[in-house]
C-alpha cells in the first residue's frame, strides 16, 4: 500500500486538496479531516506504533485502494514529524501545497480572529509576531501568531529535503491548481494511481475565511509584505526551475 502525507503549508489549499483526493476512488484519506490526525507529533499516539497508526485511520478500506493519506499541515513545521514520518514510511509520497504568501499571512491572521485565537488588529499582530515566537504558553501543536514566519517556505522544504529525496516531495501551487484543473492527472500519476475527469471536489471551495482577504490591509502594508518575502520566493522559484508569475503579477498589481 502507498503512503502519502499532506504535510502543509496551514491556509494554502491544503483542505481542498485533501477533498480532491479523497474523492479519487484508488485513495483513501485519514478521517476525520478535523481535528486532523497529527499522529506523528502526538507522543501518546506515536508510542501505539505503526500497526495502531494503520488500524486507526485505515483499518476499512474498499479493494480498489491502492494509496493511504493523511493531512496534517503542523507537520512542515516539525523536523521530528519528518524523522517519524521517514522511519514508518521511507517512500512515502510528501506533498506540500503553497499558496502567495502574502496572502496566506492575511489569510492566518483573519483564520485566528474568527476562531477566537487572536485579539490584535492586523498590523500590530504583525508587528508583535517576532516576541510572540518566543512565547510558548499556546496549547497548539505550532505557534499559532506565526503569520509571515510561516511563509518562508524553504526553510521548511529543506527539512524535508533532508530526510526524503526530493523525487518523493511534490510542491504544488495553490493558485496554480484552481487555474487549471487539469493538473490534478499530472498529480495523479505522480501518486500511482489512474487519471480521471475533472473531480467534482475540485469546484468547491472549502475552509475559507467569511472575511475579504484584504479587508483592514493597507496597500502600504501589502506592499511591505511583498518586499519582505521577495527574497524567500526567488529562493523557491529556483528549487522550482521557473518563475512563480501567478503571485508575481498579482504583487506588481500592487
């Protein structure tokens, strides 16, 4: 049986993929979606072993199943989900799933107002995100004020790198995905498994904030987010081979 993990980015598409391939007949993804599993940062869990892994999330599993997921975004946070991960399934499939990270910092931000989690205005969350870092008293399994920390995504890749070949980690562009549908097939037979039409799944939209992404972000502020991540995207696009213009042109746009 396959393996695949959903490792992350948090508030990049990473639920949406999830529904797209758990509805592919050949997968079966870990349920329930939320909370999800992060069996591999859980010690209690993770102390059941690999066979209590499996009986949990993939115990009744249809005969067409070839592949086995599970999405849990803390994971790309985490060197040691990524030593668990490679010590139960060394050639297990690892996708990540990126999103322009300006907009995914917006995105986190009013994702931890509407549940309650933070109490700042935009911009001072912002700007009091470097002290809140270093502040250990949250009960979640990363620190949930990591708004623009979170974007700087090969700083997390390289993790992985180090523990998987990179033939074995996908990085897919959220934005790119709802583009062209059709690059599901090409993900598909990434994963081993059969193309097929266009997944319903893909049509919706799903875990998505009530509030406009760019609602109580100045231009000024917008603008300074561009900048500050303009370095960690070159550093991506040449992991890539290519140059990212779907978050570049909506940055000049600015």
């Amino acid at each position: 049986m396959k393996q695949l993990f959903i490792v992350g980015a948090q508030r990049s598409g990473s639920t949406y993929l999830y529904r797209v391939l758990d509805e592919h007949p050949e997968i079966f993804m870990a349920k329930p979606i939320r909370p999800e599993p992060k069996f591999f940062l859980n010690e209690e869990l993770y102390l059941g072993g690999k066979s209590y892994y499996e009986n949990k999330y993939f115990s009744k599993l249809s005969r067409d199943v070839t592949c086995c997921g599970e999405k849990s975004t803390s994971y790309i946070e985490s060197e040691l989900a990524a030593v668990r991960l490679k010590e139960y399934y060394p050639e297990a499939k690892i996708l990540v799933i990126l999103r322009d990270p300006v907009q995914r910092a917006l995105s986190n931000y009013y994702f931890s107002v509407e549940n309650g989690i933070e109490n700042l205005p935009l911009e001072q969350a912002l700007l009091a995100e470097e002290q809140r870092l270093n502040d250990s008293s949250y009960s979640s399994s990363v620190n949930p004020y990591a708004y623009k920390r979170r974007g700087h995504y090969m700083n997390y890749l390289k993790v992985y790198f180090r523990h998987f070949p990179r033939e074995q980690v996908k990085i897919l562009i959220l934005e790119e995905l709802l583009e062209d549908k059709g690059r599901f097939n090409a993900l598909f037979k990434w994963l081993g498994v059969s193309e097929v039409s266009t997944p319903k799944s893909s049509r919706e939209v799903v875990n998505s904030s009530n509030r406009p992404i760019e609602q109580g972000a100045s231009i000024r502020l917008l603008r300074s987010l561009v900048s500050y991540y303009e370095e960690s995207v070159k550093e991506l696009e040449v992991e890539l081979g290519r140059r990212l213009h779907i978050w570049r042109d909506q940055w000049e746009r600015l």
